[in-house]
C-alpha cells in the first residue's frame, strides 16, 4: 500500500485561532467556561475542552448571568449579541474573520435594499448566523433546483453569498445557474469560499487522479470534510470519512492500494497520524508527502483577549 499524505490538511487559520482563542480564555478565567456552539465541528477537539472544563451550549439561556461565553469560530447572529449582553456575559468572539466578512457583505446589501440569496446548506451553524444579520432579506438555496423555484423577476434587486465551507463545484454551479436566471444579480468582489476550504479541494482533486481510496479525517458535522469525501466520490473513487482509526474497516482494502490521506479544517494533525500509524502497521503501507500548495495564513485572537493576556503575561501563540 501506498498512501500519498495531503498538503495542505487540517486545521486552518480560523480554527486555529478559534482553539487558541478558547484555550487563552482557559487559563485567564478558569472554567466553567461556555462556548455556544461547538468551537469547531470536531469530535477530538470539543471532547478535548469538555474534559479541561468548557460547557457547551445551545442557547445563550443556558450560560449563568455573568459568566464568560465564548462565540464559536461558526459566527453568530446579532440577537445572540443582544441576549448575551442583556444577561451580562462577559462575551468572547472567536468568529473566523472569513465568516466575519460574509456577515459584513450580508449587511451591506440588505441596507442598500437588496433580496439575499444565501447558498449554504440548511441548519448549519454558520447559516445560522450569516442569515440573521439580515433575517428578513435571505432566501437560502442548496440546489440548482432551488434556484429555479426562486420567485423573483427582473424587477427584484437581487445579490448572492456563500457559505464559506462549500465545495467549490457545487456552488460554481448554483451561481452560474443563479446568473442564468437572474442576469441582474450581483456578488461579492472576492469568493466567500475560505481559501482552506478551495486549497483541501484541490490537493484531493489533483490527488485522486493517481489513488484507489480517499481517507477523509473529520467528523460527520464537519461540512468542509464531507464536501472533500463527496469529491473523491464524484471522481469515481472509495471515498471515506472517518473521525479516526477506529472507524477503518479492513474490508474497504486488499492492501496494495494507493491511499490518499487528507483532513478537513478542524481535524487534528494527531488523529491523522494515528489513522497513518494503522495503514503502516496493518499493510506496511508507505508514505510520501504530497504539498499542492503552501499555506501561510494566521490570525491574531480577539483583541479583548489579546489585552488581557499581554496583562498577566499569558504566553501568545
């Protein structure tokens, strides 16, 4: 067996602030801590702060008055903002600032009077919170079908956002379908596609032209990991997603396989290397590293938290 090892895999700079962000906000409040929403849509990582004392939660209710309540990396709604600041929780966001930038767009287009059509998938925490910054001027598509039952005409102002976490064929589609319908419509000047979500894509599109098998890293509500084994599919290939070598089944190999490894963006590094560490063991499987691009993105924890730290010196990361 071969395994050809994805680069670029994993966390992105957004979850990696989101982590650090929660871990800085550990050790300068001790815990209880509340985080509404998972942090990120990782099994590992919210069992991991589950067991260092963070509670998760689902409404902002659920969090004493006065306590610290961490914002995922998903983004929120304004009413959450209200609720949270109405009950006095001392708030800490830790929103990706790509969503941050999709919610911006959001507010933009609604205050210049325009009809929203959001491509995103139905329930999604980022959804959630993308569509209310502007409640009543979304309409949420997830198909091109969806866009040809859309009751506008000519005469309807009408601009378009993405989920950031899409795969970027599917929503290429919807746009172009959205255009063909609607030749008026308007987007943003910059892809709301995250930079991590398109370079995961495009290291397994290129990779699984030479593979057998696509082992995805990642939970099953992480929608950016589920967007990378649906295009292993798509190209014709065994493509799965596991949460970790527990979820490997021998029956999927023969053993002489070509294995590409990949991770969605909130996927632990270390749980990669153990699924490696049990195709080694289980088929002596060799590993060759395979960068299609280099990554460089960082970005700085909230600036609240970032004041607080440099105060009682908190070592930065």
């Amino acid at each position: 067996m071969k395994i050809l090892l994805a680069s670029p895999r994993g966390f992105c700079a957004g979850v990696n602030m989101a982590i650090e962000t929660l871990e800085t906000a550990i050790r300068l409040h001790g815990t209880p801590i509340y985080v509404f929403h998972e942090i990120v849509h990782n099994k590992h990582v919210v069992d991991r702060f589950v067991n260092e004392g963070a509670v998760f939660v689902n409404s902002v209710e659920e969090a004493p008055e006065g306590a610290v309540l961490l914002f995922s990396a998903h983004g929120v709604a304004p009413e959450v903002r209200r609720v949270a600041a109405e009950r006095s929780l001392r708030a800490i966001d830790a929103t990706c600032p790509l969503v941050t930038k999709v919610h911006l767009e959001a507010i933009k287009y609604a205050g210049q009077g325009y009809r929203i059509i959001l491509i995103g998938h139905e329930g999604h925490d980022e959804v959630i919170g993308t569509i209310g910054q502007a409640p009543d001027a979304f309409t949420l598509v997830e198909t091109p079908d969806d866009v040809d039952a859309l009751p506008f005409g000519p005469a309807d102002k009408l601009a378009y956002l993405t989920q950031t976490t899409l795969s970027v064929d599917d929503a290429a589609r919807i746009i172009a379908r959205l255009k063909e319908r609607f030749p008026h419509i308007v987007g943003p000047p910059k892809d709301d596609i995250c930079y991590a979500t398109q370079n995961r894509q495009e290291a397994v599109r290129i990779l699984t032209e030479d593979a057998d098998v696509l082992l995805v890293v990642g939970s099953q509500n992480s929608s950016n990991s589920q967007r990378l084994a649906e295009l292993g599919r798509e190209r014709g290939i065994q493509a799965r997603l596991i949460d970790g070598p527990h979820e490997i089944d021998p029956a999927w190999f023969r053993g002489d396989e070509t294995v590409v490894v990949t991770a969605g963006a909130s996927a632990p590094e270390s749980v990669v290397q153990e699924c490696i560490a049990w195709l080694r063991g289980r088929y002596s499987a060799t590993v060759e590293d395979r960068t299609i691009r280099e990554e460089d993105v960082y970005f700085p924890l909230p600036k609240e938290l970032r004041a607080a730290a440099a105060a009682v010196r908190l070592p930065m990361a």
